[in-house]
C-alpha cells in the first residue's frame, strides 16, 4: 500500500510540475464552448424562439463550468501540499503558521492563518482560490447587469443571453475577464454598426458577440493575458 500510495503520489507531483497543466482551462473551455455552440446553432436558434430551452441549457454549462474551476483550484491546492510534503526542507511550511500577514483581509481570520498550516492556507488562498473568487464574483455582476437591460428591453437579449454572459466570465477567469469585457464590447459595437447602417435593422443581438468573446478568450486568454501584461492584476 505505501508502494502505490508513493507511486500515485510521484505521478501527481509529475502532472503538476507539467507546464500542460496550465492550457487546462484554455483547452476545457474551449471545448467547451465548440460544443455549446454547435448544440445552439444547430438546435436551439431556430426552434427555441423563446429561448426556454436555451436557457436551461447554459445553466446546464454554468454548473458545469462552476464545477471545474472549484475542482482545479482543488488539485492544484492537492498538488502543491504533495510537492512541499516531497520537498524536504519546505514541508516545514506545512505546519508553518502565518507570522506576518500581509493582506488586511487575512487579519480578520487569524483562526484560519494564525494557526498550524496557516503558511499553506494563505498561500493556496492567494494562488488558487482568490481567482475563483474574483471570477465568480465579476461574472455574476455582469450576470445581474445583462438581466436589468434585459427588463428594459427585452427584445435587446434574453434569460439566457445573460446566462451565456455569466459562463463566459466564469470560463475567462481573473484577469481574462478584462479581455472577455472588452472583446465583447468590440464584437457588439462593430456588429452594432454593421447591422444598423448595412442592413438597416434596429436591434442588435447579444448572443453572437458574447459566444465570439467568450470562446477566443476562454481558448486564448492566457496568450492575450501574458501579452497585455494582465497578469500584474493577479497581485
């Protein structure tokens, strides 16, 4: 049993050393994404006019999407206890409580820092889980955003416009959620124009602009973060 526990144990240490592991989320969602349109161009556009069925449908992914950064966040917390517990000297910082805090939020919660294995709460919190938190967090207020236009004008997009909203924030991530924001704005305002002045239609739908921002940033947000230096927003 020690023999298997040790051999698991190696095989988990060599995934997360893996510089794979961080096109992960670029690759899961992407997938993601590919799928979910496919199910909405060639399923629901046409025969779900009032967008019921499509709603259910990306809350269906939302979950899904929930669910994987929770789990990631989760391994990648497994995978660095497993690498200091290997490390020798750094399995000192496994039992290490945080001496001096240098966040004032952690100052409120001495019951979870200032205790045995405080060093390694603080640090999984800092690099694996506040992201979670800034996502869900962003991508929820840009949720609730789509819904009020929504009671506005509810022919400008629908239930499930703002679900595909919130999954596409959830999918982008911290700091991706900037490129997400941004790409969509770009993507709606040229298709804006072009409707308006080329076809001479009035209203200009969310969905296209929204699964276009959200698939190039869920697949390539990491290049567009490491290029635009967005990373410095993570500190």
């Amino acid at each position: 049993m020690d023999l298997i526990k040790y051999q698991m144990n190696q095989i988990l240490l060599h995934i997360f050393l893996s510089p794979i592991l961080t096109y992960v989320p670029e690759i899961f969602f992407g997938a993601l994404f590919i799928l979910g349109a496919l199910k909405y161009y060639l399923h629901f556009r046409r025969g779900d006019l009032e967008g019921t069925k499509t709603a259910k449908f990306f809350g269906k992914l939302v979950v899904l999407a929930i669910g994987f950064k929770v789990l990631y966040a989760a391994f990648l917390t497994w995978g660095q206890y497993l690498l200091w517990k290997a490390g020798g000297l750094s399995s000192v910082l496994l039992t290490e409580p945080l001496r001096k805090i240098p966040a004032d939020f952690a100052n409120s919660m001495p019951w979870l820092f200032n205790v045995k294995g405080g060093y390694f709460s603080f640090y999984s919190f800092n690099h694996f889980w506040l992201e979670v938190l800034i996502t869900l967090v962003l991508s929820f207020a840009f949720y609730f955003i789509l819904l009020s236009l929504k009671k506005r004008n509810p022919r400008f997009l629908t239930v499930a416009d703002a679900r595909l909203g919130l999954l596409g924030g959830i999918a982008a991530g911290w700091p991706g959620f900037v490129v997400f924001f941004v790409l969509f704005l770009l993507f709606f305002l040229t298709l804006g124009l072009y409707r308006q002045f080329i076809l001479k239609e009035e209203y200009t739908p969310v969905t296209d602009p929204l699964f276009a921002a959200a698939f190039i940033t869920a697949a390539f947000g990491f290049w567009f973060v490491n290029v635009l230096s967005l990373s410095i927003l993570k500190a």
